[in-house]
C-alpha cells in the first residue's frame, strides 16, 4: 500500500487577507448618479405642485356647484322659487334668497379673496321648474377664474372656456 502525500492545509490566519475580501465602499460616479437621480425627482416634484390658488379656486367651484346642487333639490320638492345672489363687489360670500328658515346652506366662501359673478344676470334661480335655463357663475380668486354652468336640465359642473364639462 502507497501512502500519498496530501498538500498542506492553508492556515486560518494568515497575515494579508486575499484580495477577494477585500472591503469595497461606493465609487464616486456611483455617488453622483444617485445624487442626479435625487436632483431629477425633486425637480419633477417641484414641477408637479399646483398653484394654491388654482387649487383654492377649484374646491371652492366643486364646494358651491354640490351647495347650487342641493339647494335646486331643495326648490323642487318644496316647490319654491330660489335664487342664488354672490355678493355685491367688495362684499364676501354669497346668499339664497326664498329657502325656508330650516333649510341653511353654508353662505361664505372657504378662502378669502374669492368672487363670484352671475354672467347675464344679478342671480342664480334654482327651482322650482325642473327645466331652469342655462345658467354661468365665474369665480375668481387673484388672477385665476373657474367657470360653472348649467344647461339647465343638468346638473351644475365646472366647465372650460369653450363650454364642454
């Protein structure tokens, strides 16, 4: 029987760690694309924020096209004649004139600054005929305006200057 002889066996320890152990950290390019990534959201961010008036004056029309909503169901089912008035120039706020004293739909704008005019007219009627006329408010807060209109059949809703919901 021949006995063969094996290779030594590494030590555990040795005094230079190989290579392949070495710790990496981050190169510098690697760093700057990170950093141009995060320069590249924040600048779409930025981009993306909405005017706060812009966002003011369309919660403001959403907000008074659902009270005009609410207020024209009111009219039919009590078979009342309802007008909506803004106020007068300089004034703040709004009002509805022929609703009974029960009923009492908010009168004041959520944000100062905004103004509403009637096109064509000094009001809004709101009922009591199913059928009421088309009917435009504009709204305007600073240099922004926001239209909202009726055919008169339906509902109320913010429209384009065109006249397409």
């Amino acid at each position: 029987m021949t006995f063969r002889r094996l290779p030594p066996i590494p030590p555990m320890c040795s005094a230079t760690p190989p290579r392949a152990a070495a710790v990496r950290g981050f190169t510098m390019i690697e760093l700057l694309v990170v950093v141009v990534i995060f320069a590249i959201g924040a600048a779409v961010t930025s981009l993306a924020l909405r005017d706060p008036a812009a966002t003011h004056l369309d919660e403001e029309a959403v907000r008074l096209a659902a009270i005009l909503e609410a207020a024209r169901a009111d009219a039919r089912a009590a078979g009342l004649q309802v007008l909506w008035m803004p106020a007068p120039a300089g004034g703040d706020g709004f009002q509805f004139v022929g609703l009974p004293p029960a009923t009492t739909p908010p009168t004041n704008w959520l944000s100062e600054g905004v103004h509403a005019e009637v096109v064509g007219a000094r009001s809004v009627v709101l009922g009591p005929e199913p059928m009421i006329g088309p009917q435009r408010i504009v709204l305007r807060l600073d240099d922004r305006q926001v239209v909202i209109a009726t055919d008169g059949l339906g509902p109320f809703a913010i429209v384009d200057d065109a006249g397409t919901h």
